[in-house]
C-alpha cells in the first residue's frame, strides 16, 4: 500500500521546482519563438496582402491607361478617317470639275480626227474607184 509520509511532500516539491525550472528554461523560451514565428507570418501576411493591393491598383492604372490609349488612338483613327474621306471628296469634286473639259477636248479632238479620216477616206475612195473602173475598161479615164 501507499504510505502517505516525508517523502511525498519532498516529491511534490521537486514536482514544483521542476515545473518553474522547465517553465524558465522550456516553455517560455519555445512559447516567446512560437510568438515571433507568428508576428513574422502575419507580417508577412500583411506584407503580402499590402503587396497584392498595390498590385491591383497598378493593374487597374494600368488598365485605366491602355483604355484611354485606345480611345485616344480610335478617335485619332475616325479624325484621320474623317480626314481621308474630305481630301477624297474635295479630289473627287476637282476630278468631276476637270471630266467636262476632257471630255470636250476629247470630243474635239475626235471630231477632228474623223473629217481628217474621212477626207482621206474619200480622196482614196475616189482614186480606188478610178483605178477599178479603169481596170474594169481597160483603158484610163483621164
């Protein structure tokens, strides 16, 4: 049987002695790492997450930017469009002014050219002619 005596007493103070000595040398050492373990993650944690925000912000300005570029760059496009298309109005109101003139001159010049061919058409109609009859009679005619 047990015998509750001295020697308990002496086990319980030792128990006590070595609970405050592990407490010292042990536990508040591992607990005081353990704690600065967890003050580095979440200020990693909160550098990352101060990171991320920054991240996306940059992302949305840069987002923000690409679409002002584009815009710019569509409503330069419709101005050089809208350019375009007035030069190739004014060219074409130009051209159509020129078309009647050319055409005249064309008319002209063809007319022309038609009474030459013809002149010359009847001079060698008139001398084919002479030269057939006279082939035809056998004689000349003049």
């Amino acid at each position: 049987m047990i015998d509750i005596d001295y020697t308990l007493w002496i086990q319980l103070v030792n128990f006590i002695i070595l609970i405050f000595i592990l407490n010292v040398l042990l536990y508040k050492p591992i607990l005081g790492i353990m704690e600065k373990r967890k003050q580095q993650f979440d200020g990693a944690r909160d550098e990352v997450r101060t990171l991320h925000e920054s991240v996306e912000k940059k992302m949305a300005e840069y987002e923000e930017a690409v679409r002002k570029a584009k815009q710019a760059a569509m409503e330069q496009k419709a101005e050089y469009v809208k350019e375009g298309a007035e030069e190739a109005r004014k060219i074409v109101d130009a051209v159509r002014g020129v078309i009647p003139k050319m055409m005249e001159e064309f008319q002209g010049k063809m007319n022309r050219e038609i009474e030459e061919a013809r002149g010359v058409l009847k001079n060698q109609s008139q001398r084919l002619s002479l030269e057939i009859a006279e082939k035809v009679l056998g004689r000349s005619l003049q």
